[in-house]
C-alpha cells in the first residue's frame, strides 16, 4: 500500500538549503544550489538570487516558489536526490 507523504515544515538553513521535515517523521537537508546552477532554464536560474530563493511556501504539503514557477516531485525532496545529481531538469 502507498503511502502519501507530505512536507509538514520547511526551515531555510543558509542561501540554498533547506531543512524539510516531513509527516512520517524523516527529516532532510536538501541542498537546491546544484540544480539551479546547473539549468539552463532562465525561470529557474532567477532563483539563484537568494532573496528569491528564499520566498518559498508549503501548499497542501508541498514545497514551492511563485505560482508553482518552482516545485519538486516529492519523492526527490523525500530522497534528497537533487545534491546527488539524480533529478533530470524539466520545463518550468
């Protein structure tokens, strides 16, 4: 049986990386700074400016920036996969 996971909190802990803490208990520090130096997208690499970076907000459970300019499968948030270069860049 799936279980759906939500993030119940998010913590900024320096320019780039957050604190996420999510409903079944698991805690991770996940490190964005990668991911967005590495796209090519111009949408997305506006958020390189830490100000905008740090304008995020948790809706229905899920982390995101602007009007879902910026969001994240949960599973990659879930497993920290974007430190280690697992995620594959989409259109924003």
């Amino acid at each position: 049986m799936n279980q759906v996971i939500n993030i119940c909190s998010a913590e900024q802990i320096d320019s780039f990386r957050l604190l996420l803490k999510f409903d079944d208990g698991k805690e991770q520090v996940v490190n964005f700074k990668g991911f967005l130096m590495q796209s090519k997208h111009p949408d997305i690499r506006a958020y390189l400016d830490p100000t905008k970076f740090s304008d995020f907000r948790l809706e229905y459970g899920e982390l995101v920036w602007g009007n879902y300019e910026l969001c994240f499968p949960m599973i990659d948030l879930y497993m920290n996969r974007l430190e280690q270069g697992d995620y594959i860049e989409s259109a924003a």
